[in-house]
C-alpha cells in the first residue's frame, strides 16, 4: 500500500520564529479498538464497544470498529508513514481484551501469546524506524466479561487491571518509552455509566461514581505493578480536563456551576492521584447520589503514586451557566446528548451553544484553555513532566480533484495550540512533548466514522491512506523543530 501525496494548498507560511526546547517530543496518537479492526482474531475476545457498538441506535451509522483502519494488518505500513512524517513517538493503546482474552472478575486468565506478538511487532517496528513507542494500558476498550460482573462499578475490576498492566510490563516494559495507565477517566466513568453514550451504556449516576474512583483505584495499583515489572519504565497517566469557565462571571449561579464542573471533571481525579484525596465539596455536592462507601481504608495511598509524567489531553473549552429547570437544557457541553446528564449531582447545570467557528464535533476552538491547564498542572504537580497526549480537530475532509485533502481548518487548529504549548513553555511549564491526535482518521465512538480527526485521510472502502496537508505541514514543523512567526 502506498500514501498518496498531494501538494498542499495554501499552507501558513513558515519563516524561522518559534524554536521548541530540544528534546521536545512530536508525536501522534492512536487508540487500539479506533484503529486496530480484526476484532475477533488471533484469540481476541468481545470489549464493552463491540457489544455497544452492534445494538442498535448507539452508534451513528450503525458503525463498528470490526475493521477500522485494519492497522493490525497494515501497521507496517502506517509505521512507515510515521518515519515518512519524521514522528519521534507514537502514542497507541493495548487491547485489554488481546492480552488476556479468558479474564473474568475473579481471575486475569492466561496470556495470549497471539495478542501479545501483535504489540511485540507493533513495538519492534516503531523502534526500527527510530519512533518511540508510547503504550496506554486502557482507552475505553474493557472485556465484555468484566462488564457483565460490574465493569468499573466492582473493584475487581481494578485489581485485574493491575494484574493485565503487570502483563504489559514484563513483555513490553523493556521496550516502551513510556505506559499510559488510563485514557480519561471521565468518559469512561461519566459517558460510560452517567451519560449512557460511550460503553457500556449505562444511566446510572452512583454507578459512575464508583467507577470514577474504581478507575482512580486502577491507575494506582496499575502504576506500581508496571514499577514492580519494568522499574525504570516511567508511567503516567492521561486526563481530559476541562478550562472551565461561568458564562457570567459576576452571577454566583454561574460561578458556581463552574466549580462544579471543575470538582467532577478535574478535582476528582486530580486531587486523588496527586494529593491522596477527594475533594470535599465534590463530596458534599454528590452526598444525595452516593456516600462513597466504596472508597476503602488505604484506597486513597493506593492512588496517590509518584507519576514520571502526567498526559493532558485538551480540544475545547468548556462554558457553563447554572439551569434553573425550564425550557429544554442546553447541553453543548460536547459530549453527546442523552436525557441522562453525565455531570452528576449537577444536572442544574447546562452548557450555552458556542458563538463562532466551531470543529465538526461542535467544539469551540480556544488555545488559551491548553495554557492554562498546563500551567495549572505545573502548579499543582511540580516537578512533573507534562505532555500533550492528544490535541487535534474533526473537519469534514474530502479528496479533493488533484487528489490531495486540503484540511487548512485543522493546520490553523494545530498551530494555534502549539503556539500555547509554546507560551505554557516560556511561562515554566515543563511541557515535554505533544502528541497529535490522530495519525489516522478512525472510529470516533459514538459518531462512527462520521467524523474525521486524522492528519492522514483513510479511505474506508479500500483503506487507502492519503497524507492531508495537515501531514505535511507537521511534518514541517518536526523538521524545523518550531513553528514560523505568528
Ligand atoms: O477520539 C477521541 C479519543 O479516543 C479520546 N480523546 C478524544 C478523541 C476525540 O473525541
């Protein structure tokens, strides 16, 4: 298989300006059941998004990540276009359901050997072709058969987790520049068990709860099993925080509301990982839906792990007003739309739809909210390396007649928030590297294939790659280590 490469259209002009700190890591980032296809091979069992994704009216188009961009074929390939762009790292996920593909709530079950000679090879290519490897242990992809015993409501699940992330380490561990315990945690916990739209689909607010803290429990026994297995494997983990603002800042309604936001999508998990604790007031707001007598003695230690690194994954920010119950919600948060709110405890709340240039996701674009969440991590986790994880923007991309995608949206999109990575560096924040999302268009969840967020356009039909512009342009910037003058 061979890209097609088509000359871009109207690039931002570079001229030599902005110079990143060497060693700054450029990379792009992936998800396994978003990209990987060939769900039920080499001993692969079912995940919650196989079963999510074949009952109907769940995903847009009645789309399913059965093949995907058959990267677990044609990653020999995609690596290639990797080098060709001049990535030094590749963020990926492992398939949990691979890996041990016989778990059950009370047994991890054996080692596919199968499933771990796909990331084996994955491994090896990328570091034949001078790429490092990024490995996130889980980005939404839980067996079927933990679900059904209670997914991420029943600590056991946890426990397995830790036991499957001791198996990633001792095969992969010596080979990895970094392993990501979680992809957000949010979505998991919030749009997974609140929310109902990501799997497994439930509408259930306790439930989410007890997995936002089952999923902060996972991360901690997940980080020191890796340490034990791969003890100089640096590890970390990736959060989707949110840049949080009252629409009306002098209304104490709005103000509020904020905080709310803040306490249930960053503090929650913020506060435990790095502090061993969970914020009060996000107590006291959720009293009503649950008393959190799931966290046992000792839980929060367990969670409350040295990190090597901590991931920010940032697209939009996020404007929020208190609700006072009439008329129909407005629920721009960005995040899909279901009668069952994911903010729990705070379905007072709504998110006013966005003036202005929006992505094809309805995002809002504000580089600024990606400063300020990497200075506040800064802040608050001094002396740890940050990273981008992921950062990029769907558009409705097409080949265009000379055969070229001419994605001038996303280019503008991308260089203005690594122009805030920029300013986060020269304000002090360590950042270290920054991961596009995504390599590939691919399975966009709850949308299917209906949205596009790759810098290289694959063509579903015949799984043909096609280098947009935007692959060019980054590349660009990776040779030249920087962007031009603003
Ligand atoms: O595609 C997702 C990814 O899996 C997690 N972060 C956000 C991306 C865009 O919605």
């Amino acid at each position: 298989m061979t890209a097609v490469e088509a000359r871009p259209a109207s690039l931002p002009q570079q001229a030599d300006g902005l110079v990143f700190p060497p060693g700054f890591v450029w990379g792009a980032a992936t998800a396994a059941y978003q990209v990987e296809g060939a769900h039920d091979e080499d001993g692969r069992t079912p995940s919650i998004w196989d079963t999510f994704s074949r009952t109907p009216g769940k995903v847009a188009g009645g789309d399913t990540g059965d093949v995907a961009d058959d990267h677990y074929h044609r990653y020999r390939d995609d690596v290639a276009l990797m080098r060709r762009l001049g990535l030094a790292s590749y963020r990926f996920s492992v398939a949990w359901p691979r890996i041990t593909p016989q778990v059950t709530p009370d047994a991890l079950g054996p080692v596919n050997a199968a499933g771990v000679a796909f990331y084996d090879r994955l491994v090896d290519e990328l570091l034949e072709a001078g790429i490092a490897p990024a490995a996130t242990l889980y980005h939404w992809d839980l067996p079927q058969a933990l679900e059904d015993g209670g997914g991420w409501t029943d600590r056991r699940t946890a426990e397995r987790f830790a036991e499957y992330a001791a198996v990633v380490a001792r095969h992969l561990g010596d080979r990895l520049r970094t392993v990501i315990t979680l992809n957000e945690p949010w979505c998991s916990a919030y749009l997974g068990y609140a929310s109902g739209v990501h799997a497994p689909g439930r509408t259930e607010p306790a439930a989410a709860l007890a997995a936002v803290h089952h999923l902060n429990l996972a991360h901690g026994l997940a980080t020191a099993a890796v340490r034990e297995q791969a003890p100089a494997l640096p590890v970390a983990v990736t959060l989707n925080l949110a840049w949080v603002r009252p629409e009306d800042p002098a209304d104490p309604a709005d103000v509020d509301a904020a905080r709310r936001v803040d306490g249930l999508q960053n503090r929650v998990f913020l506060d435990p990982v790095l502090h061993g604790r969970y914020p009060a007031d996000v107590l006291a707001d959720t009293a009503a839906v649950t008393d959190w007598s799931f966290v046992r003695d000792g839980d929060l230690a367990l969670v409350h792990q040295p990190l090597d690194a901590l991931g920010l994954n940032y697209y939009s920010p996020t404007v929020v007003r208190a609700w006072d119950g009439t008329g129909v919600r407005a629920e721009a948060d960005g995040h899909g739309s279901s009668a069952s709110s994911p903010w729990v405890g705070s379905s007072d709340l709504e998110f006013p739809e966005p003036a202005g240039h929006v992505t094809d996701m309805g995002w809002p674009v504000d580089a600024e909210g990606m400063r300020r969440l990497l200075l506040r991590l800064h802040e608050e986790a001094p002396g740890v390396p940050l990273y981008v994880t992921e950062n990029g923007a769907a558009y409705p991309d097409v080949v265009a007649p000379d055969g070229g995608v001419h994605d001038t949206d996303r280019i503008r999109y991308v260089d203005a928030h690594l122009r805030a990575v920029h300013r986060a560096l020269a304000d002090g924040a360590d950042v270290r590297g920054y991961y596009l999302w995504s390599l590939l268009d691919n399975f966009e969840w709850g949308y299917g294939y209906s949205k596009r967020f790759g810098i290289v356009h694959v063509d579903y039909d015949t799984q043909e790659r096609t280098l947009k512009d935007s692959a060019l342009w980054y590349a660009d910037v990776i040779r030249r280590h920087g962007l031009g003058g603003a």
